[in-house]
C-alpha cells in the first residue's frame, strides 16, 4: 500500500510540474516563459489613459532598440537616448512584466511596468494590468 502511496504521489508531482501556464504571454514559440527581447522596433500604437487620445504620432520618429543586456535606445534624427528595461516573466499566475525607463521627456511617457500580452520577433503588445485603464503600447520589428 505505502508504494502504491509513492507512485501516485510522484506521478501528481511529475503531472503538476509538466502542466502549460496559460497566463504566460505568447512569445517566440519556444513556450517559454521568458520575454527577452533584442532588436529594432518602433511603436505602431500608444494609448495613456486615454483610449481616445491616440499618442502614437508622438514616436512615429523613433527607432528603438532592445538590447540583451538591459538597455533600450531610442533613436530619431540620428539622436541617440538610452533607457532601460528589465523583465519580470510570467509566475504563479501573474502575466510577464517589463517594465521601461526613460529620464527625458516625450519618451518617459512610455515608464511603466507594462504587462507583455504578446511577444515575438516581429511584435511587441503591451499593456496595463488593469484593463479598465485602456493603456496600451505596441512595437512593430522594423
């Protein structure tokens, strides 16, 4: 009886620890709960608070660059200015996160901790976390 007891209590283990997280964002289809990020986009869409109050205009000059190691760099008119981003992926049901730093502004507009709803080498969607506040922010791989 005390097998049987340890087989089943090592089968419910090897069952829970295989089961898919589905509140982990869609990414490079490496089912992976990782949101690295690398390479250059640019924002096809920005909303702050506002749904109505499309931003998106405001960036339509930069180039944004993700680094491996944590930076972000956002480029207009060959101008250069570094950020930062860390990422936060998904656990124990909270979506991933990443969260983005500019000092100056218009860029700082885009600080937050954003919650990443799909990532892939060709697209970024951001959101916020709390759906009533309609803020959303896309980059599009250029």
């Amino acid at each position: 009886m005390k097998k049987v007891l340890n087989v089943m209590a090592i089968a419910v283990i090897v069952f829970a620890s295989c089961m898919k997280d589905s509140s982990s964002p869609q990414n490079n289809g490496n089912n992976s709960n990782s949101t690295t990020i690398t390479g250059e986009f640019i924002i096809t869409k920005f909303t702050d608070n506002n749904p109505n109050e499309d931003k998106t205009a405001s960036f339509s000059d930069y180039t944004f660059t993700f680094t491996a190691d944590g930076k972000i760099v956002a480029t207009k008119n060959g101008v250069a200015v570094q950020g930062s981003y860390s990422e936060k992926p998904s656990h124990e049901g909270e979506g991933a996160k990443l969260t983005i730093n500019f000092s100056d502004a218009p860029l700082n507009e885009l600080n937050k901790s954003w919650q990443v709803d799909l990532l892939s080498d060709n697209a970024i969607h951001l959101s916020d976390d709390d759906a009533a506040s309609n803020e959303v922010l896309e980059f599009t791989a250029q």
